[in-house]
C-alpha cells in the first residue's frame, strides 16, 4: 500500500513539475499590411492590421491551443472596419491554410489579397504566401484582386532594391508630395510678394470705403488666402498617402518635418486671412474667438467618439498587458509551490510512517491541485470582466 502511494505522489509531481512549461505555449504576432489610395475606389487608403493568436492549451497537462486571429481596416477619418480572411485551402483554389501555416511557421503572411476596388468584412480577403497561391487565388476570384504585403517585407524588398515595384510606388508618392508642398510654399510666396501679411485699412477707411487700390490689395490677398485652404488639403493628403502606403514612418524625423511645414504654413496663411477679415469687419467666428482668448476649444472636441479599444489594451505598458503578465506568473508560480509544498508533506508522512498523516498531505495535494487548475481559468475571467467594463464604458 505504501509503495503504490509514493508511486502515485511521484506521478504526481512529474505532471505538475512539467505543466509549466507546456501551458506557456501562447504565441501572438503583429502584423501590418498597406492600402494605397488609388486602389480602393472612393478611399483615402489606409492600413489592415493584423495579430495572429495561439491561445494556451485548455487542459493543463495536454491539448493545443486555439488560433486565433483579429484584422482591422483602418481608413483614418472614415473609421474602421473588421477583416474577415477567408480559408478556400484546396490546391485547386487557394491551397493556403491559415491556421496550419501560423502554426509552423509563427510569423506574417507574405500577402493579403483582396478586390483593389471593394475591400468587404464579409471573408473576401485570403491570405497567401507565395506568388503562385496569388496567381490561383485572383484566377478563382478576379483580376482586381491584387496582393498586399506585409510591411516588414515590403521595407526588405524597398531597401535591397531600389528598382522593385513597392519603391518605384514610393517614389511616386513621393514626388507628389513633393509637388503639394512647391505648390503650398509657391502660394504662400505669392502672399509675401503682394506683402499681404501687412495689409491694413485706417479707421477713416473703415468708417467710408477704401481706395481703390487697397481694395484691390485686399481682394488679390483674399483670393491667395481662399485657394490656400486647398493646397494644404492636398499637401495632407499627399502626406497621408505616402505615409498609408508604408512608405514613410509617422514616428520618423521625416514625417515631423514635413507635418511641421504644412502646419507652420496653414497657420501662417491663417493668420494673415483672419486679419484681412478683421480689417474689412467681418466679425470673428465663436471658434476664432476661443482661440483670441488662448483657447483652441471647438465645438468638435465635445463630439468626437470615446477610443475604448485601448482602455485596458494589450500593448505592452498598458492595464491589461500587466495583468495578463501578472497572471502569467501566477500560473507558473502556483504549481510550484503545489510541488513543494507537497513534497514536504509527503515526506513528513513517509519518514513519520503515519498513515493520518499520509492521508492528510493526499487531501492537500487535492485541493492543491483544484487551486492551481482554477489559476488556469482566471484569465479568462478577467478578459471577460475587462471585455464588459469596456463596454460598459462605451456605453456611457
């Protein structure tokens, strides 16, 4: 009877010393792919962002876990949309699987690819990872769709040639930006030229008219300062192009010199219009009155919608980041200690040959193992529990 108990705790702890490590199986990838403007019809362009998920196993000693994944459209001011990616795995239509790829592999796929004209959440995107599943996936579906790469490759592809098809794109976009900002700063010349940012009338010629010149001082000024307000959409949206289509980095020191320039010039022109007004009486808006008072409050800023995303998002730094890491520990922490503990009581009861005593450390190691099988299920809870308070949230 004694040996099949010590046979049995033995058992025991090797399955508990080992389910550490097989439990902290869960692999999660970013991954980021580039929509031009020119192909999607009606579209600024924008980003599909992608992470792929292998969940930890649901039992503690054995099993696979799940795969995952969550793919987001993201088109700026126009907002959001989620990705469905379809799974057509045959050889003789896509012959991709997803699921079967993520998991041997654990990184991006090389290509989404979807209509270039009617980009849907209904699973019309597939992903692939060679130029051949490309070539079966537009033969089954259509011409329009057109392959989209990961960003870190299509930066390889940028850098190792200069002559590739993604740089060629960007150094178009990046000419056109280019030509935004000429025309932006040849129109703000033209405001110099005609010395529009001193125009000024005399009291007397507020009170009468003015004479003929500075009225045609003033309309010349305005006209510049009317036609500025276009130039500097388009140098934005030139900007915005170049940047979507992951030619340029937001975070780079490029990007700030160029966002800088544009801002510094439209406040600029900005000013200048706002005194031609005032010297020719238009009363200021409310919005250009906060901004005399020191205050650049508008209206807006009381409309614009709650980001809950991130309110316990899972970027590293951030609430639910922690928490899952913490629990991470927990999980790995718990058996551990069941082992030890355990062991000790097991002991005490071998060396002791008391057969309470041995009863005793086979009941704690029950309920020990109940405890560290429920450690398991706590961050499922907790996901459930942020997943309502964001809601909730929201919902306010």
């Amino acid at each position: 009877m004694k040996k099949n108990k010590i046979l049995f705790f033995i058992a025991v702890v090797i399955c508990i010393f080992f389910s550490p490590f097989v439990v902290d199986a869960k692999t999660s990838k970013s991954c980021e792919y580039y929509v031009s403007e020119n192909q999607l019809s009606g579209s600024g362009g924008g980003t599909i962002s992608c992470t792929f998920t292998i969940g930890d196993p649901f039992w503690i000693f054995w099993g696979e876990g799940a795969f995952s994944y969550r793919c987001r459209y993201d088109n700026g001011p126009e907002g959001d949309m989620t990705i469905m990616i379809g799974n057509d795995t045959s050889e003789k239509k896509t012959g991709f699987n997803l699921e079967d790829w993520f998991r041997e592999n654990e990184s991006c796929p090389r290509y989404l690819v979807f209509d270039s004209q009617n980009l849907s959440s209904n699973g019309s995107t597939y992903a692939a990872n060679t130029d051949k599943q490309v070539d079966l996936i537009r033969d089954r579906y259509g011409a329009t769709f057109t392959p989209h790469l990961e960003t870190s490759i299509r930066d390889e592809e940028i850098e190792e040639d200069p002559d590739s098809e993604a740089a060629q794109a960007c150094a178009n976009k990046k000419e056109a930006l280019d030509a935004a900002m000429a025309l932006l700063e040849g129109n703000r010349n033209k405001l110099i030229e005609k010395d529009c940012q001193n125009y000024q009338l005399t009291e007397e010629e507020r009170d009468t008219v003015a004479s003929a010149d500075k009225i045609q001082w003033g309309r010349e000024c305005k006209q510049i300062t009317d036609n500025y307000g276009i130039t500097v959409s388009n140098a934005r949206s030139a900007l915005n192009d170049y940047t979507k289509s992951g030619c340029l980095d937001e975070d780079s020191d490029e990007y700030k010199e160029y966002e800088n320039k544009i801002n510094n010039l439209e406040e600029e022109v900005d000013d200048i219009d706002t005194n031609i007004d005032r010297q020719n009486g238009v009363p200021p808006t409310e919005e250009e009155e906060w901004e005399e008072l020191g205050d650049a409050v508008t209206t807006e800023d009381f409309n614009k919608p709650v980001d809950c995303d991130d309110i316990f998002g899972q970027e590293e730094g951030e609430l639910g980041w922690l928490l899952n890491l913490i629990l991470g520990y927990i999980r790995v922490v718990g058996p551990i200690l069941v082992v030890l503990l355990s062991a000790i009581d097991f002991i005490r009861a071998i060396l002791g040959t008391d057969e309470k005593a041995m009863k005793e450390a086979q009941s704690k190691l029950v309920i020990r193992l109940i405890c560290a099988v429920a450690l398991f299920l706590v961050p499922t809870l907790v996901q459930v529990l942020l997943s309502f308070i964001n809601q909730t949230v929201c919902a306010l």
